[in-house]
C-alpha cells in the first residue's frame, strides 16, 4: 500500500517500532522507533493483548522496553520527535499498536489523524471478550480521528456497532495483494514430498495457513474436518503455522479420530510457507472474526478453491467461492466434501477467483488514501 | 519347610526414542531413531549416562555381592531394545551383564523384546516378539527363561493362561490391594485356569520404599537405614514366606542418584540380609518351585505397577495414545508382509510402550510432572513426531504393495 501510495505522489515517513535494514523499500522513509529486532514483537503480546498489563497504560516514559507498552510510549516519544522538524498534511496511524502516538501527533502538529483498521480488539479475541486497555485506546484512536479506514464491511460494523462511531466517518477500503512481491515462482513439489505423494494417489489436500490462535476458528475446522472423513475418506489437511492453541488442536485431532489426516508444520516462512498454498487443493478460512484475510487471496493467487467464513471481510470481495458460519461445521464438510468429490466444481471456483484477485489492486487503495487525504485537506468533510 | 526370603527382580530397559522428526522429514528420512542434538531423544547420550551413572556401578555392586554372599540371588529382565543400544555404544555393560548370569546365580526372565504392549494389540505379533527375546537370550547369555513379566508389569488372567500354556514356571504381577482383599502379597498363588504357572506378587510398599521414596527427604521415615528395611521385611515375612521386590533397575544410581547413598544402602542391606540364619534369597523361578500355592486370585481387568490407579491409563489413557497405537498396530500385516527387515524392526521399536507414555497428559491434573519423565517439550510434541513417523511408515509401505497411503 505504502508502495502504491508513493507511486501515486505522496511522500511517506513510515515509522515502525524496531530496527532493521530494509534493502527493497526505498519508495520512503523508514524509522525504526526502538533497537528491537523486528521479530521481538511477537513475544511482547502485539498480537495477543492478553499480555499486556493494566497498570502500563500511563505509566511515564522509561528506557526499559521489555513489554509491549513500553515500546508503544517509544513509539510515541519518537513520532513526537519526527514531527517537530517537519510537519506532516496527514498523520496514518493503523491499529491499536499506533493509535497513541497518531492522537498525539494531531495534537501536536493540527495535521488530520486517518485511523486504519486492520483489526479490532473484538477480532482478536474471538469468542471471547478483549482486553480493555487495547479497547480503550481503540476507542479513543477512533474518537479522535477525523476519518477511520476499516478493511471491510465487518470492520465497519464493528467500529460503528461496538465503538459507537458514526457510519459516516467509517469508508471501507479493502486490500489487496502485491502479486509482484510474489514473483515467478517454480514449485518443485518436494517440500511436502508425502502429501503430493497422496494426491497422486487421489487425495485432496486442505490448508490453512495461519497462527493457531481463537481468533482463526480452528476448532470448528478440525471437527467439520472429520465429519467431512466420515463421508470422503481421501482427504488431508495441512495446518501450516504454530501458535498457542496447536496443542489442543493436536489432541482434538486425536479425539476426532483423525490425527493420521492432519499435519502440523509448525512456524513456516519462506519456501515452506509458499509450498504449503503450493500443494494445497483447498483453502480455509474459518477465522470468527476477520477483518480482512489476506492468506485468502494469496492461497488464490496459489490456484486454490477457497472456502472462507462469513466472518472473514476477504469475502467481501471475492464470489467464485464457498463460504460458511464459523460455527457451522456441517456446512464447512458439505463443502469440503462437494469440491473434494468434484473436479469440475473446484476449476470453476479455482479459475473463478483467480479473475477476481486479480482485480484488486493496491494501486486502488492508494487512490482511495490520497482522495481521502486530499478531502481532509479541503475540509470536505466538516 | 523353606526359609523365608526374598525375591529381588529388577528390570532393565532403554528405548529408542524417537527423534523431532517434522512433517518436512516425512517421505525423506527414515532415521526415527538417530536423534543427535544435545536433548534427551539423542538415545546415545542417555544410554551413555545411564551406563555412567547406574549400570556400571549396580553391575560392580552385583558382582560384589554376589561374591561376598553365596545366597545372594538377582533376577533381571532386560529388553532387547536395551541389548541392542549396549551393542553399539556400550559393549562392557552387556559383558558385565553375561558375568553376572555366569554365576548361576542370576536369572533372566522373559518378556517381550520390544517393551511392547503388543498382547493387548496383537497376540501373534506378541508371541513373536517373546520368541525374539528367547532366542536374544540364550544366545547372549546361554540360558532359557523360565518366568514371564509382561511389559510394565501389565497383567490379566487370560496372561496367566497364555503363560501357562507355554510352560512358564512363574509369572509376576503388581500385589494391589482391591485385588487381594484381604490377602497378604507375600504368599505364592495361581491364576484361575492354570495348571502349573504361579504367580508372584510385587510387595508394592516394601518396594516402593526404596524405588520412590528413597531420597524424598518429606518422608517420615527418611533416611532410610539398611537395618530398619532389614527388620521391616523380618515382620512383612513373618505373615507371608516370601516378599517380592520388584523395581525398575535403574532404581540404582538414576531414579535415586549416588549421592543418595543408595548403592551403600544396598549393599548393606544384603549384607545383613545375608547373615540371617533363617533366611535367604530366592530367585523368581526359585519361589515358583519353594512355594506352594496359598490360593487363587483372578484379574480379569488388566493390573499394571504403574499410578495409584495400577492401569493401563499413563499408557492408554486420552485419545492421542490410543490413536497412536491403533494406527502403529494397523500396519501390521503390511510391514510383516513387506520382509522388509529394516522396516519391521522400525515398526517394532515404535511399539515400546514408552512412546505412548510420552503423550500422556495424566499428570496435567494433579499437576506431578516429576511422576511422568519425558525427553519431551510436552506430550503433544511426543505425539506429533509420531504421527509423522506414522505416515512415513505408510509411505514406505507403498513401495511394497502399492496399496496407497489410504489412510492420509
């Protein structure tokens, strides 16, 4: 987006709280706000707010970067910093994680805040209710802010539904994948030597690739996967990913008697990673509560049939596809089933998609971000 | 009238351990086993401290004593996946082994090679595997087995029979109270059914005394003097011949370390043991033949040493073991009938009862992790190695019969 955003004109100073070196953007300027390496994050609760702690919420500036907060007041002090020398025409803040400092460079500099919602607190949670500090800088981010971006319909809903936002600040911008980034790419068909081993024998191999974690609907996955056994015995799926909840997954697997039918990769990245859409037949997302689902279009992008929850915004904008409650593990295996079972079905969905992916554009979404910001500027929204 | 005694059986066994063996190795590498990292699934390196730490000084400690005192006896089961391990890295244990059998003094008793749960699986695939350890026997050691222990000590009535139907002199199974009642462990019985096989009873809380609660120095009774378990078994014998105790070898020197002073203990304790006029030492097939039957007990639900609950259940339990078996166990008649040597050895080491004990999850609810050892992160881990290892078994299969995956 930033890359399609430059592209179109605007002069971007994209801050990001760690450091390293970043050898393929040079479309703007990146500044790492602490020393952290970029994969820190994930073990300070930046995905799972569950780790973050009550009291941190206006606790003074410390050196000390050890959790999340920490890093987040960082972040702020350094944005603060950033703008005193140049000020910004628009301040885009995305998510909880630079909220803080978004409000803050508004109060600062008068430049207008865009809030871009990629996911919620209530996304993150699943079933289950968040954590009310995130909430609680989720809901005066978006308070202050003078326009939110929400990634789909769902987002919007949530944000004007659960965060009493007017409909009217809310616009719906939806993603759209970088196929450039992607590349060429030749699949050797040896990564997952014994699953392509299978599917010459006839089976179809089901993946999601995700962090296993309550927010994805796993569960539901796993026993609509079963069921979906009971009536095709040639099925597998491929659980690539790691996270907290692949323990009980494992067990469930077991207890559903299909433990011999799922594998679990554990953490992939790089050819691993792109393997696993490689071999795949079928995709599914079963999130409870997605904002948008970009693994979507990269697993179409992958010549996958694609089965996403009604839950998932992804779906928004894709229609050769299947889709499901997150709950309703009977219609997920009556679709596992029926492409399974039909070549016929899974070409017209698989070529179908590939059409539709292919018309999103993030060159779309920066049209729409400087249109926006431009409107700011005009005071067309006042 | 025979002299009072006791019967000491320790068991010996190591596992092959399976390796962290991924989705990625599946279809590629076959080498479940050969674990090298600095963990404890590299079976080299516990072997290694094992023999360090237990089965040399115990060994030297036996020879010993076996010297010193001519009543004293041992017997010992010792698995063929243990055997094979000493072969490759530790060939003066299994050396020290054979001089102790030498004396004549110390009999090895039978069991499955594989400490496999097989007779609950499979009884072809069991006896097979009994055969196996027979032969290994005799041809290591020159003498054939008289007495059966089933794996974990995993005993029922129809084991009895089928104990008794081969001639075995004895059998050994866990003394357990809502078993016995009212009866006393320390008498010689016989299964419902069975014509000669006898069945000795493991006297649980006199072995146990020095098998677990050794070193926990919570115990009242801590520290244990030799002369105060001496004078415990003296009463125990007095309203039963004989008293069984059945551990675990490495008992000595790696459940309870040397520091404990648990090698001393022994010694002295079969010292004084040794210097009583009115009693002795028997060995398992010994008390088979000294004794008369006291009576009959039946268990026709399966009894093994393990837990308070002496079931199947650390090995059985939740629905990740049994899955595990039953996959392992469906194999069978494929790998059999492939002759592929290499893969049924795979197969067969696969069924050591240890790999399912690593899945267990028992302990999540008492909170004990210390009670279920485990070279594993966590039981998911242990169960998802083996799946993998499952699957590519399965894929190995198919070269033979082209039967397919068939299963995923």
């Amino acid at each position: 987006m930033s890359k399609a955003l430059a592209t179109q004109g605007a002069s971007i100073d994209f801050v990001v709280p760690y450091t390293a070196s970043h050898p393929n953007i040079s479309f703007m300027r990146v500044h790492g706000a602490t020393p952290l390496g970029p994969i820190h994050k994930n073990g300070m609760g930046a995905y799972d707010s569950a780790g973050v702690l009550k009291d941190a919420l206006h606790r003074k500036l410390s050196k000390n970067l050890s959790t999340i907060r920490d890093v987040q007041a960082r972040y702020g002090e350094f944005v603060e910093e950033l703008i005193a020398d140049s000020a910004p025409d628009a301040i885009h803040a995305h998510d909880w994680l630079t909220m803080e400092a978004g409000m803050k460079a508004k109060d600062l500099t008068g430049a207008p805040l865009i809030v871009h919602v990629h996911a919620t607190e209530f996304d993150r949670s699943g079933e289950h209710t968040g954590n009310p500090i995130v909430h609680e800088i989720e809901q005066q981010g978006l308070l202050m802010a003078d326009r939110i971006i929400a990634v789909s319909r769902i987002t919007k809903n949530i944000i004007v539904e659960r965060y009493n936002i007017p409909a009217d600040k809310v616009e719906v911008v939806h993603n759209a994948l970088d196929v450039n980034e992607l590349g060429d790419y030749h699949y050797d068909l040896r990564t997952y030597k014994y699953l392509e081993h299978l599917k010459q024998e006839g089976f179809t191999v089901v993946a999601t690739v995700t962090r296993f974690t309550i927010q994805k609907g796993l569960v539901h996955f796993m026993k609509a996967a079963a069921r979906a056994c009971e009536r095709y015995d040639k099925l597998v799926f491929l659980l690539a990913g790691d996270g907290e909840q692949r323990d009980e997954l494992l067990r469930l697997s077991a207890d559903l008697g299909i433990a011999d039918k799922v594998f679990f990769t554990g953490f992939v990245r790089g050819k691993q990673w792109r393997d696993a859409y490689c071999v795949a037949d079928i995709f599914v997302m079963s999130s409870v509560s997605e904002p948008f689902g970009l693994t979507a279009l990269e697993a179409a992008h992958h010549d996958n049939a694609l089965i996403i929850s009604k839950q998932s915004g992804v779906g928004e904008v894709l229609h050769s596809i299947f889709r499901f409650d997150f709950w309703d593990t009977e219609r997920l295996a009556d679709q596992l089933v029926g492409i399974a079972a039909s070549p016929t079905l899974k070409r017209e969905l698989t070529e179908g998609v590939q059409r539709e992916y292919a018309q999103l554009s993030w060159d779309d979404v920066a049209e729409r971000c400087l249109g926006l910001y431009r409107h700011l500027r005009e005071g067309a929204y006042a | 009238m025979n002299q009072r005694g006791i019967v000491l059986y320790l068991h010996v066994h190591q596992p092959w351990r399976v390796r962290d063996y991924s989705v990625f190795d599946t279809a590629y590498h076959h080498d479940y086993f050969d674990g090298n990292a600095g963990n404890d699934r590299n079976n080299r390196r516990v072997l290694e401290k094992v023999a360090e730490k237990s089965y040399r000084p115990m060994n030297a400690l036996l020879e010993t004593l076996l010297e010193r005192h001519p009543d004293f006896k041992v017997s010992l089961s010792i698995t063929g996946t243990f055997i094979e391990q000493c072969e490759r890295w530790a060939p003066d244990v299994l050396e020290s082994f054979q001089r102790l059998t030498a004396t004549g003094r110390v009999e090895i008793v039978a069991e499955t090679y594989y400490h496999s749960l097989a007779f609950f699986y499979s009884r072809e695939e069991f006896e097979r595997q009994v055969d196996a350890h027979r032969e290994k026997v005799q041809s290591l050691f020159g003498v054939t087995p008289t007495a059966f222990r089933n794996t974990e000590l995993a005993y029922n009535d129809e084991l009895a029979k089928w104990a008794d139907a081969k001639g075995y002199k004895a059998v050994l199974a866990e003394g357990w109270d809502p078993v016995l009642e009212w009866r006393s462990p320390n008498h010689v019985y016989q299964a419902p059914g069975t014509a000669r096989t006898k069945l000795l009873l493991k006297n649980y809380r006199l072995s146990d005394d020095v098998a677990f609660r050794f070193s926990n120095q919570d115990w009242q009774q801590w520290p244990l003097a030799s002369g105060t378990y001496a004078h415990w078994l003296d009463s125990a014998t007095q309203n039963g011949p004989l008293v069984n105790l059945f551990m675990d070898y490495e008992t000595f020197g790696e459940h309870q370390w040397a520091d404990t002073g648990i090698f001393e203990f022994f010694e002295r304790f079969v010292g004084e043991w040794a210097s009583r006029e009115d009693a002795t030492f028997y060995s398992v097939s010994e008390a088979a033949d000294a004794f008369e039957v006291a009576g009959e007990i039946s268990m026709p639900r399966t009894v093994t040493w393990a837990d308070t609950e002496r079931d199947l259940t650390a090995w059985l339990g939740n629905g990740m073991q049994q899955e595990a078996l039953r996959h392992l166990y469906a194999l069978e008649h494929d790998v059999m009938r492939s002759g592929d040597l290499q893969l049924i050895s795979d197969w067969r080491n696969l069924q050591t009862s240890d790999h399912v004990y690593y899945m267990c999850t028992k302990w999540f609810s008492d909170g004990d992790v210390h009670a279920y050892f485990s070279p594993y992160d966590s039981p998911y881990d242990a169960f998802l190695y083996f799946m993998n290892v499952i699957r590519d078994m399965r894929y190995r299969l198919m070269a033979y019969h082209n039967t397919g995956g068939g299963h995923g």
